[in-house]
C-alpha cells in the first residue's frame, strides 16, 4: 500500500500513485457485490427453471390439441361410415 494514497472524504477509495486509478479497498463494498452476484446468480436459475417449466406446458398443451384433432377426425369418420 506504500503507492496508494487516501482519497479525501471517501472512506475505502485510494489513489494508486503510479496509475491514478481509484481502487476501492473496502471489504464491506466487495462483500456486498458478492452477495449482489450470488442473488443475480440464483435469480437466473429460476428464471432458467421457470422457463424450462413453460416449455413443458406448452408442449402438453400442443400435444393435448393434437390428441383432440385426431379425436374430431376418428368421430368424424365413424359418423360418416354409421
């Protein structure tokens, strides 16, 4: 830390003095952006879940459509041959 620097007024910010970048140095930032991830993480999953769920719906719901067509068609012919 011999060629950091504080940054006035903002706690946890310090001046690298060769690059002069801000480098954030608090633990309780990093911690916060790990839970932030973490949660963002598990939120994606149960988006990816949710979705994964529509698409099985969707599918029984088509393959249920497709069923009553082929019902309407087997009735239809016995009708006609009766």
């Amino acid at each position: 830390m011999d060629n950091l620097l504080p940054v006035e007024g903002n706690p946890g910010l310090y001046r690298d003095i060769h690059s002069r970048a801000i480098i954030d140095c608090s633990d309780t930032n990093f911690d916060n952006y790990l839970q932030l991830k973490k949660r963002k993480i598990l939120e994606v999953n149960e988006m990816n879940k949710l979705k994964d769920e529509d698409n099985k719906i969707q599918t029984i719901k088509n393959e249920v459509t497709e069923l009553k067509d082929m019902m309407k068609l087997i009735l239809s012919k016995l009708d006609i041959n009766s």
